[in-house]
C-alpha cells in the first residue's frame, strides 16, 4: 500500500470538474456509501508516510480517554469490503464527487492526492478544490427549515474539529443546526442525554452511547487525531506534574518545578507565548499564552484532560443534585499580585463584566448565558441556574477573574485595549516583574501564593503566538525549556535534540470527512 499511495501522489488524477451538486438525489445519504469510503481510505499507510507517524487514526470524533467507547468499529483498509458496499447501495460510478478543504499546507495538498487515488481505486471518482473567500458560510449553510435539499455546494469537506468541551463535537449535529447532516429524532435523543447533566460520569456513558451510534452512521467520517506535542528541555523537571492538553489550563504543579542552575548560579526557565504588542486577555483562548497560564488563577482546577479535578481560588464548592446551582467557598487571605484582597466581588465583577465583552469563549458564553443569578455569603458564592449547563465546572476551571480594582468602569468593547493588557495583575504562582514589549516578559514567583512559592526562581518569555516559528532557532540556543508545539517538522527537529525531550498529548482535536447527507443536492 505504501507503493499504492507512493504512485498516486507522484501522479495526481485530474477529473473532470462536473460537480456532483448539479441537481440530484444524493446517494451520500445511504450510510452504506459512507461506510464504503471509510473502508476505502487506508490511513494506517497515510499516517505512517505523510504524517510520519505524527498522528493517531481515529475510529471516533472523540478521541482517546476517558469518553472513548469500546468496541467501535474501526473501518480498517479494505476495498473489497468497500466495493460491495457500493454494490448493495447501487452506486452510480459514473459520478464524480466534489470534495473541498480550507487548509494551504502541502500535507493537505498530498492528503487529496492520495484520498482520490484510494477513492478511485474502488470505483468513485472525486475532485478536490480548496475553497476561498468566505469559508465559513461555504462550508455552514443551512438549508432552509424543513427542507430535504442542502444548502452547500460540495460532496464532502475536509476539515477539523476541536473542542474545549466535547458537547462541540456534537451539538452541531442537532436537527437544524447542521449544514451536511439532517435532523433526527434519535440523533437529538442521544445529543439530549449528554446535555442533560453535570455529572461527569453520567456524561461519559452518554458521550459512549453516541460513539456508537455515529461509528454506524458517519455524519463525520473519522480519519485521525492530531496530537500536541510538549516539549521540554532535560535541565527542567516537573517533579511529577502533570502533561496534558497544554493549549488550557489545567494542574501543573508549576509551584513545585524544579530546573538546573545556570552559569550564574540562578535557576531560570525559558519560553515562549509572550506579547509582541499587549497581553492577550483570557477570556477568549484561555490557556495558549504563557501568562494566562502562570500568572491567573481560576475558582477550580482541572486535570490534564481538562476534567475539572478540585478547588484553586475556590477551597471548596459543591453542586446541587439537580445540578441547577453551585456554591463556591473563596480561600481565605488571597491577594492580587499587587497585594490587594482578592474577593468574590472580582468574581462576580469578572462574570458581568465577561457577559458584555465581545468574542469571549463559546463555553463561558453558554455558562454565564445560563445563569439565572448570583448571591453572595461572606466568603462564599452561589451561581444558580435558569438552565442546565452540562460544561459550567469545566468553565470555572478555565475562566480566569480579573481585578475589579483596576478594570472597573472599562467600555467592554474596548476591553482588550485597557492599558492593564500592557501590564496585567494577575493572581497565579507568577507575578509579572519586567516587561519589555515585542522582546521579553520576566516573570518571578509570587511571595504571597496560596499554593507555595515556586522553586523555579524566574521564567523568561519570549514573543510568539500558538505557532511559533522560532521553536528550533530557540531550543538549539538553549533558550527555550517548556512549551507545545502541533508541527510535525518541529517535532522531528526537537526529538533529535540532545537536550530536549518531546512529549505527545492526546488533545480534542480531529480531522475528519465532513459528509453531505441531504437527499438531495441542488445548485
């Protein structure tokens, strides 16, 4: 197969652009089509060679852990079996499917090579064209309601899907909401049980039994799970700290972080996720940027794979059994990085004032949406609920309060251009003590931690976002020690470094075939 998937990237097919969107019933819509296509795709071959290994095959939306459900079917590599599925469907093999994507890279370029290679070789033909200009609205819109008729002109559309929460994967398949899938009682049935609790155990059982339901009928076909990728250098040690889904928050055990001394004897770590121009404000991508994630607290915590895991800010909370109510008991004697009393009143500031604040995160929006009010007791704060949010202890796991004292009276729309994002007050384990813009931020433990004080006596921060360009420029000069990275060329580079070793993480985050199911396609 490695030879089979060598020739057809070496010989792109190119097919005639007829479109399969030109006015007729859609034979997508029978599941046996789909099932076919999953049994033709031989992506063991595809992640050994394309992504160099760098990439898990999926069998779900969801991948590995805790919500993963046993026993799915795998649809391992197997045209024969794909060739009589498209025999009992029918199959019309004198049409030719569309298939779009968004991505630039040449991994997706080479990707589409190989899928209509493996396509053809069971008799479907596909084209492939990446789309442009408003990819969101090519790729989401929704028929109209009642109507058996997609609103989309393609076949199929690469993609990816991420989630902080795992409702993300699947609340878009409820009826109404899909742009490729139709509405279905029983789908909405299952999608109802997962949203129905704030038990965490409860939803796994519930996640499990949508697996199994969506490993039958492919709304999304599954083709892997991209990884992140932590590294770190050999001079640092987390003293048992966890690893986990880096791009949020969750329970490092930074306080306990050991590191090497360097030549003038202080024990210093690098990294990178610093500004350039201002911090960025937490409430939107909660845990990529380094302050977010060593210099803000949150009422709880989480464990690596973002299961809320205990009390951070909060000693203590507990949650009604209807799960319509939470109370949060405050630590005792918490400050600010600039020595001031943190209180329930931040909280509670931060919560209003994150209502108003354009292009917060999805997950808070819905949290804070469903509150129904607030009260508060001496140290104690009590969050009850108009409706039921299955995600709210994962929210204030990840939600981050802000100093009332210094953000009070801000226009919300103007939030990220306080002058405070130049300087920020924070409340974690690391206190900001030297800024210097588009070059470094020097951070150093917070005395007055609830946690302790750190052992690692500063952490220096250089300038980048999520993708950081200079990974392998920095780690090869020693001044990178701790950080996560998903390019696969950056891992390659990291792994061969002496000093450095690389650690992958299962994250939420797989790439898929998004499958159009509408009986009927129309232009």
């Amino acid at each position: 197969m490695k030879k089979f998937l060598a020739m057809a990237l070496a010989t792109a097919v190119s097919l005639s652009s007829t479109y399969a969107w030109a006015d007729r019933a859609n034979q997508l819509s029978d599941e046996r089509v789909r099932q076919a296509i999953a049994y033709a795709i031989d992506m063991d071959t595809i992640v050994a060679t394309l992504f160099e290994g760098k990439a898990i095959v999926a069998d779900s939306m969801i991948p590995n852990g805790g919500y993963k459900a046993d026993g799915l079917e795998r649809y391992g590599y197997d045209p024969e079996k794909a060739r009589a599925l498209l025999k009992d469907a029918g199959w019309d093999d004198g049409q030719v499917l569309d298939v779009v994507y968004y991505y630039g890279d040449q991994l997706t370029a080479d990707l589409m090579v190989a899928l209509q290679a493996y396509l053809g070789d069971v008799g479907i033909k596909m084209t492939y064209r990446k789309l442009e200009g408003d990819v969101g609205g090519q790729l989401n819109a929704l028929p109209d309601s009642g109507s058996n008729t997609s609103a989309v002109k393609w076949d199929i559309a690469y993609g990816a899907k991420a989630a902080l929460a795992l409702q993300e994967y699947y609340n878009g398949y409820l009826s109404g909401k899909s742009s490729y899938t139709p509405g279905d009682a029983d789908r909405d049935a299952l999608i109802g049980r997962i949203n129905g609790t704030v038990d965490v155990a409860v939803q796994k059982e519930a996640f499990k039994d949508f697996e199994r339901y969506e490993n039958k009928v492919l709304s999304d076909i599954p083709l892997y799970y991209q990884q992140l990728f932590i590294y770190e250098s050999k001079r640092m040690s987390r003293n048992g700290g966890q690893y986990g889904n880096d791009q949020f928050t969750y329970d490092w055990n930074i306080v306990n972080w050991t590191a090497e001394p360097n030549d003038k004897g202080k024990k210093v770590l690098y990294t990178n996720t610093a500004p350039s121009q201002f911090f960025d404000h937490p409430w939107l991508n909660p845990g990529i940027y380094v302050f977010s994630k060593i210099g803000l607290d949150h009422l709880l915590t989480a464990d690596g794979s973002l299961a809320p895991a205990g009390g951070q800010l909060a000693e203590s909370y507990s949650v009604s059994d209807d799960g319509m109510s939470v109370t949060f008991d405050m630590r005792d004697g918490l400050t600010w990085h600039d020595g001031k009393p943190l209180t329930v009143a931040d909280v509670t500031w931060s919560i209003e004032t994150a209502k108003t604040v354009p292009g917060i995160n999805g997950v808070f929006a819905n949290t804070f949406d469903s509150i129904k009010d607030m009260s508060v007791d001496g140290d104690k704060l009590t969050i009850n609920f108009s409706t039921l949010d299955p995600n709210m202890l994962l929210t204030f796991s990840q939600f981050a309060p802000l100093p009332k004292h210094l953000l009070e009276g801000l226009n919300p729309a103007e939030f990220q251009q306080h002058p405070f994002w130049q300087n920020p007050v924070g409340s974690g384990p690391f206190k900001i003590a030297e800024v210097q813009m588009n070059d470094f931020v020097r951070f150093v433990p917070f005395e007055n931690y609830h946690g302790g004080v750190a052992k690692v006596e500063e952490i220096v921060a250089f300038p980048s976002g999520e993708n950081d360009g200079n990974v392998i420029k920095n780690a090869s000069a020693g001044r990178l020690d701790f950080g996560f990275t998903k390019s696969v060329a950056d891992v390659k580079s990291l792994e061969e470094m002496e000093h450095m070793r690389v650690i992958p993480a299962d994250i939420p985050y797989t790439r898929s075939l998004r499958i159009n199911k509408f009986a009927n396609i129309s232009e």
